[in-house]
C-alpha cells in the first residue's frame, strides 16, 4: 500500500522544547564492533553514568531488538541491511523526544551505518567504533557464538564467513583490550561535554 496518502503530522512540541526541558541535547550513540567487543558492557555502563548525572537516556541492544521489534528477521546482507533501517527510525524518534539513545548493534556495513547518520541531523549521530581484535573477541565469546560459526553452525557470522567493515571516521575508537570500562565511559562523557551534548 505505501504511504502515499499517509501525511507527516508535526508534533506541538519541537525537539528543542523537550532538550529545553530535559536540560540536554539529545543524539544517538552508535556502539558499532565485533561480537564480544564490549558494544553492550559499554553502553549500559555509559547509561548508567549518564544517569547518575541526571541525563535522559535510553539503550537499545541487538539482541534484544531482535527479539522483539526485528524477531522476523535473519542474518543475510539484506536483513541485516532492513535490521539497521528499523533500528535508525526508532533512534530518530527518541533523539526527536530529547532522549541520549545509546545503540549496541555489530551493524557490520559501512553503507547501513551512514543510512542511520543521513536521518539525524548534523552533530546528533556518534559513531563509536569498539575496535577489539577478532582473536581477542574469540577468547572472550561469551556467547559462545564464533566456536559454533567455526564449526559451521551460524551462517553469515560477521568476522568469520561475513565481513566486518571498520568504520572510516568515527567520532570516537575505543579500544577495548587496552581500556577498562571506566576510562572508556570517560572517554565518551568527555566527547558528550566538550560536543555541548550534556
């Protein structure tokens, strides 16, 4: 059916009003890495600062989506590809309503991450690129995921029979092998305030 004859309806209240309210900007915190790299230790733990400086902010992991929003999807270029889509409109929406989103996905293309930059505006999509060697997050595996891609169990496992694509500018690296959690939530808190996000 499309949406030809469906009609945007602005909201009464502007994005501006509600960071006015919220006394903060809002963006979208795009954790980008290999499985096992830390994307979700580290955004839960950026929100849990965030929080404890009185600042609105809200995470959404991959797994978790997939469970829910995205369920009827699998792992092919193209699902993956339509996974980033839904998860970039919903990030929108919430840096609309003044909220800090803070995003967990492998999001492992180049072209579907910067599909998610074209839809904020400038300034309000932060890339964060966990770098962490793909050895490193096989040690880790805590899921137990790349030992059953290794025995031929997951098709289309990103580092191993799908690529990963490093990010070619990220606002932020984070090497999680060399840093703890700690210096690395600094090191995003320092980018919120000296960016004048928070």
């Amino acid at each position: 059916m499309g949406t030809a004859h469906v009609v945007w309806h602005e909201s009464t209240v502007s994005k501006q009003q509600r960071q006015q309210l919220y006394r903060h900007k809002s963006c979208v915190l795009w954790f980008t890495g290999l499985s096992g790299s830390g994307k979700s230790t580290l955004a839960n733990a950026v929100a849990e600062r965030l929080y404890r400086l009185k600042v609105h902010s809200y995470v959404l992991d991959g797994d978790n989506i997939r469970h829910h929003l995205n369920k009827d999807l699998g792992f092919s270029p193209e699902d993956r590809a339509e996974n980033i889509r839904r998860i970039g409109e919903v990030a929108k929406l919430f840096v609309d309503a003044g909220i800090i989103v803070l995003t967990a996905f492998i999001s492992p293309f180049q072209a579907d991450r910067q599909l998610v930059r074209k839809l904020t505006e400038e300034g309000e999509f932060i890339e964060i690129y966990v770098e962490c060697p793909l050895e490193e997050c096989e040690k880790r595996d805590p899921k137990g995921l790349y030992q059953k891609a290794r025995r031929g169990e997951i098709p289309e496992f990103t580092g191993i029979t799908s690529p990963y694509e490093e990010p070619a500018h990220p606002e932020i690296v984070i090497q999680s092998g060399n840093s703890t959690v700690d210096e690395a939530v600094g090191k995003i808190i320092d980018y919120l305030k000296r960016a004048s996000i928070i």
